[in-house]
C-alpha cells in the first residue's frame, strides 16, 4: 500500500500543502523564511493540532548546522544563494536558519508516497539526501534551468525511469509552439501571450479544488502529459535551457517541475 504521507519541501504560502491534504494526505512541510513559517502557523493551526501538518523550520543543506538565509520581498525568491533572493534588484535581507540533511529528515518522518522540491537553489539537496530505497514513488523538483539534466542524472540513479516536464504557469506540458511564442515575441507583449496560453493550455482547477496562482498543482499520474523515458527528458530540459538562454530578457519568466515516478 502507497505510503499517506506526502513531503512538501519548500511550502512557500501553503497552497501546494493544503491540496494534499484535501486528498487526504498527511503533510511534513518544510519552510525556512520565519516571515512564510510564521503564516504557515497561523493558516494550518488546527490541521498542526490533529497532526495532519508537521511543519519543520528548517532549511535543507548538506549538513546540519545553521545557514545565512536570504529573505526577498519576493517571498518566493527567498534562498540560500543570494543571486535569487536579490533577483531584478529585489529587496533583501540575511537571517540565521538551522538547516538539516534531507536524509535525517526522512529518516525521522518515513518514506512518503510524493514530495514536492522547489527551495530556490538547494533543491539537489534533496536528492542527495535520498537512496533507492528512501525515495517516494512520485516525485517533482523545480527544473533549473542551469543544471536540470544533472538533476534528471540524480533521479535517474534513485531508479526512476520516466519522466514529465511540466510548466508552473500552466501545469501542463510546455508545447514548443507557444514557449517559442511567448519568448520570442517582444516584451511588452509577452503577459499577453502568457495569459493566452493559461487560457488555452492551463489546468486551472482539477474537481472542485481550484489551484492558487503559483500552486504547482496535481501529483505524480495525475499530472498532465505522458510519461517518458530519460532521454526524452534530457532532450526536453536542453530545448527549454537553450529558448531561456536566448530569450530569457523578453520578460516570459515561466518555470518548469520535472515530474517522476519508478513504474
């Protein structure tokens, strides 16, 4: 039977949590912005209480210890590289986080069915912190665009063989026609052709849950698309890394989750 635990690792304002746990699952989220954890509190107060959310304030790092974290006016920005949080001249400022190894993390808390990665930089982290026999039956970490196809390598060598990638803004599959589109026309019109694609392309709602803006939406065979293999995937992350390397000026600004799964 498939574990009922899911792992939320970078629970930013609890939209991706308090889906899974409408499915019924039980939530370990971890969040190191004391601004975002001290929201989380209040927002799932009672769902802490019944133990249906474990909130963990700390940030994933190589080793236990204690880290400079960067924490953006962007909130979604906030990171441990302070690139990120400083991304388009934001606003920023360093606090102290404790910071803990994935693997102590789930060797406390069990093996989960799906966890969720998009921490801004340390997502590998996560991976590193996994065996073949620790890692969920589905899992998502945020593409980088810089270093995806070693993530994909990591996730090869934890025994997963298929793969989807996944647009956050429209949580389905990015089609070559429209992310040419959106980067390629001038900046000024490019909002519009994001909001077209949302319209024409996006996954909205799934049921009667409607997904928050931002919210990284369903899991694992739920998610859009078909399943393919590695090199596929690989294939697929360097199209995406090469359009954002031309055109990553022109003000598109999507990001992608690269789905996976063992069967």
């Amino acid at each position: 039977m498939a574990s009922g635990l899911v792992y939320d690792v970078g629970v930013n304002d609890g939209s991706d949590s308090a889906y899974y746990m409408h499915r019924g699952y039980r939530v370990v989220g971890i969040e190191c912005s004391p601004i975002m954890a001290a929201q989380l509190r209040d927002r799932f107060k009672d769902e802490i209480a019944d133990g249906r959310f474990v909130l963990l304030e700390v940030g994933v790092a190589a080793e236990n210890g204690e880290m400079e974290f960067w924490v953006s006016e962007q909130h979604e920005w906030s990171s441990f590289d302070r690139t990120i949080a400083s991304r388009n001249g934001k606003a920023h400022h360093a606090v102290p986080v404790a910071t803990r190894r994935f693997a102590d993390i789930v060797g406390e808390h069990g093996v989960a069915h799906f966890c969720k990665i998009d921490i801004e930089g340390n997502d590998h982290f996560c991976l590193l912190g996994m065996t073949p026999e620790t890692a969920p039956d589905y899992i998502s970490i945020e593409m980088s665009h810089r270093r995806g196809d070693e993530d994909i390598e990591l996730l090869s060598g934890l025994g997963y063989t298929r793969f989807k990638i996944v647009s956050q803004v429209t949580r389905a599959p990015p089609y070559r026609l429209t992310t040419w589109l959106g980067y390629s026309l001038p900046a000024g019109r490019s909002a519009r052709v994001r909001n077209a694609v949302k319209r024409l392309f996006g996954i909205p709602k799934v049921g009667e849950w409607t997904f928050a803006r931002g919210s990284s939406g369903v899991m694992g065979p739920e998610t859009a698309g078909g399943w393919h293999n590695k090199e596929w995937a690989l294939k697929r992350w360097r199209f995406l890394h090469d359009v954002d390397k031309k055109f990553s000026m022109r003000g598109l600004g999507e990001w992608f989750d690269i789905h996976a799964t063992k069967d």
